[in-house]
C-alpha cells in the first residue's frame, strides 16, 4: 500500500443492489484498494471499503472499467469516481477534472 491508497482505507463501503455509477444491478463488490495477487491479512481486508458495481467478474461492465483503470474511486467526505476512456494511474487520475458523486449517497 502507499500514502495514496492508505488515504482510501478504513473509508464507509457503498454497497447496494444497484450499480454505485451506472445504476443498472450490482454484480460485484469492488475493492477500492486492491488486494493484490499475495491477498491481504484478515484485518486489512476487513479495511478495504466495496463498492457495488454493474459487470460480469472483472471483465466487463463498471467492475470491468475499474479493473482496467478507466474508472477510479476518490474519497472526498463522500465517494465520487471518474471515468476516463484510456486507462491511468490512479495518480494521475486524482488530478484529473470531471469527478462526479456516486448516485447512491
């Protein structure tokens, strides 16, 4: 983890039955951060906030966006994400304009 990623630790999960960008039904439980490929203890995973995204597995849908880099997440008091149409660093995302408030809050 890094200072970017520790900031999202810890943060309200946005889980529902709808899609937390699109609003068409959830099929995933997103990690905001990833857990990577060695996964994490019990105890951060229990840290690591969900959000409720649209898709089949990782490939496809909202969860798919996310997990080609294209849709990030943000805290900012309350989740926004932006959707970008190449895929970026989460870094360079954060600088980026056009965030938007998850529907759900």
């Amino acid at each position: 983890m890094d200072r970017l990623t520790d900031e999202l630790m810890g943060r309200p999960s946005l889980v529902g039955e709808r899609c937390a960008v699109c609003g068409r039904p959830a099929t995933n439980a997103h990690h905001v951060v990833m857990k990577g490929a060695g996964g994490v203890s019990r105890e951060t995973d229990a840290r690591i906030p969900r959000i409720s995204l649209c898709g089949m597995g990782n490939c496809s849908g909202c969860h798919g966006l996310a997990h080609s880099r294209r849709l990030h997440f943000r805290w900012r008091g309350r989740w926004e994400w932006l959707y970008t149409p190449e895929p970026v660093k989460y870094q360079e995302a954060l600088v980026m304009e056009g965030w938007r408030k998850s529907w759900m809050e």
